[in-house]
C-alpha cells in the first residue's frame, strides 16, 4: 500500500519537521524548542479554519536594533552575512513568539555568503535584508520595494562598517569606507583600496562581519519605522542612478532599468549625456 504523500511527510523529508529546528539554522542556542502540545493546538487551531484562512501569516513585531546587531556580529561565524542578518531577526521573534517563525529554515541563507556562493554579486547583507522584508510584506508590494530600495541606498552610500564589538578589540582598528554599490566584489574592493587589506586577510573578515551587524541595525530601523506606519521621507535612489534613469529609463532610451549607482561599475567620459551621447 502506498504511502499518502501529506505535507508533513515532503518536510519531514527535507528535515524541516521532526528536529527541523536543528536543520533550519536558527537553532544552535538561539531558537528555543516548540512543545509538542503547542504545536499541536497550532494545528488544531489551523484545521479549524476555511481553508483560505490556513496560510501562515508572519507578522513583523517591533525590535531592538542594537540588540539585534549584537546578535548577527555573534552569530556571523555560523553562517555569514546574509545568514546573520537574516537569523538574528527571524531567532529573536522566534526565542518570543515561538511559531510560525521558529519554522523558517535559516540555514538556507548560508548561500548568500560572498554575494551568492562567493561569486562577488549582490552583497549576503543587502540580500538577506531584502528576503527580510519580504518575509514580512509579502503583498505589499509598494512598501516592500521602498523599504529594500532605501536600505540599498544606505549600504553603498554610507561609510562603514560602524559596530563595535560590545567584548571589544578596540585595539583593532577596521578602516570605513562607502562600498558605492550592493553588488559584494565592488563594495570589498572598495574597502580594500581605502584600508590597504588584502580581501583574504582576517581585517576583511571582521569587516564584513561588523557591516552585517550595521546591516541589520538599519533594517529594524526601517521595519521599525514601516510598522509604526512613520511618515519619514526615504530615499529610495541614488542621485546617480536618477540622473542616468533620465535619459536610459522607461521614459526616454528605455534600455536600462536600474536604481544602484551606475558609476561604480561603469566609466563615462566627462561629455556623456551632451547631444544625445
């Protein structure tokens, strides 16, 4: 007789039930355990509900932003910087509120390390932030955009890393400088160029690792602010990449869709944008 296939079933076998905790990611000391009695009130309070009504519903609640970037920095050495950005939220409402947060397999975020699996693309930090707010506006598309866009526009604008360490090293000094783009390779070269380190040298480690916990600090700044329904302005775009829009965007040229600054990658001459250039 075959076996009925149940969702239980397809994430058992993906270790995401039955000590999914320890798979997710967000375990390791950080997420405590769910009774089996809570969980099992949480499904029976799910079956109970029209089957529209069944979808788990991940709520932001408001965060402390410096405790949250004392926890990435901690956590930085399991996983990287999407991992800690990512873990140290999702592990602090999940240490909470229990379910449905201590569900969500962090561990998944470790391919962000490096800007995707070390191919030196968009930074683990600025991607980890953006799975972060989608997480928590999954159809709120107008709100979602704004949010990632004005923490992109923070991250290659704003000389870091910031952090220091609570057990601090104070004796060891990590340079800033402004990464001028979310893309990894650009903004570690960046970095490397103003501080003279090398980007295998544990200086850039511990870089990285400070910026994530910076990261994370502006997201639950940003989260903070969208939940308290904030009327702050947000700067959603570079001067830069405004300027280039005006002749390469939808409107004009129509060949280039972009917000990020286009000058960290791309060298014009002084004369480009005069008489059609």
């Amino acid at each position: 007789m075959k076996k009925k296939l149940t969702r239980r079933v397809a994430l058992s076998s993906l270790g995401l039930i039955s000590g999914g905790l320890l798979a997710s990611g967000c375990s390791k000391g950080l997420v405590p355990q769910v009774s089996a009695e809570t969980v099992s009130q949480g499904s029976e309070a799910n079956n109970s509900k029209p089957a529209s009504e069944k979808a788990i519903a991940w709520k932001y609640v408001p965060l402390d932003p410096e405790e949250l970037a004392d926890r990435a920095y901690a956590i930085y050495t399991d996983g990287g910087c999407m991992y800690s950005v990512v873990a140290s939220v999702v592990a602090t409402l999940a240490e909470r509120y229990g379910e449905p947060y201590s569900q969500f397999p962090c561990a998944m975020m470790r391919y962000g390390q490096g800007g995707l699996a070390r191919w030196g693309s968009l930074c683990g930090i600025v991607n980890g932030a953006g799975a972060v707010v989608g997480l928590f506006y999954p159809d709120d598309g107008a709100t979602r955009e704004k949010l990632i866009s004005a923490f992109a526009c923070w991250y290659e604008s704003t000389e870091l890393p910031v952090y220091q360490p609570k057990d601090n090293p104070r004796s060891v000094t990590i340079p800033r400088s402004v990464a001028r783009s979310i893309l990894c390779h650009r903004s570690m070269g960046e970095w490397c160029e103003a501080s003279g380190y090398s980007a295998f040298s544990n200086e850039r480690g511990e870089r990285c690792r400070r910026l994530a916990a910076d990261g994370v600090k502006k997201l639950v700044e940003l989260l903070n602010d969208a939940h308290a329904q904030s009327k702050r302005a947000l700067i959603d775009i570079s001067p830069e990449a405004e300027a280039c829009n005006s002749c390469h965007g939808k409107e004009q040229r129509a060949d280039a869709m972009v917000k990020m600054n286009c000058h960290s990658c791309h060298e014009m001459p002084d004369s480009h944008g005069e008489q059609g250039e």
